[in-house]
C-alpha cells in the first residue's frame, strides 16, 4: 500500500505551509482522498506535484544561442 500523509505531513514533507497544501485540495490541482471529513494525499502524488513545477536551469551559452537566434 502507498503511503498516505495528512495535510500536516504532506506540509511539513515539502517543507510548505499546511494553507498551501489546504489550497492546493480545494483547487483540485493535487489528488487526493476523502476519509470522512479527513483528507489524505498520497506521497507519490504529491512528489509528482512537487516534481511537475521543477524547472531546468540554463547556462550563458543558452542565453548567447537564443539571442543569436534572434539577431
């Protein structure tokens, strides 16, 4: 079985506040289950969420190549 967090968990796991993760819920942008009045996110799927805004790096080549690009 995967493991399961509260919202407290899932909070203090990605280091994030326990509204930030109640919005995250109430906006339906991270799955989660209902258990009674109890929420519970899977940790799978909150490294996905976490995993998803995850952005690349660059490096001045980058930076030179699209500006060449362009010229």
């Amino acid at each position: 079985m995967d493991e399961v967090l509260t919202i407290e968990q899932a909070a203090a796991r990605i280091q994030m506040s326990e509204r930030y993760i109640r919005r995250l819920v109430a906006e339906r942008r991270i799955p989660f289950h209902k258990l009674g009045r109890s929420v519970r996110i899977k940790a799978v799927d909150l490294a996905a969420h976490v995993e998803s805004g995850r952005v690349e790096s660059i490096t001045v080549t980058d930076v030179w190549r699209g500006l060449r690009s362009v010229a």
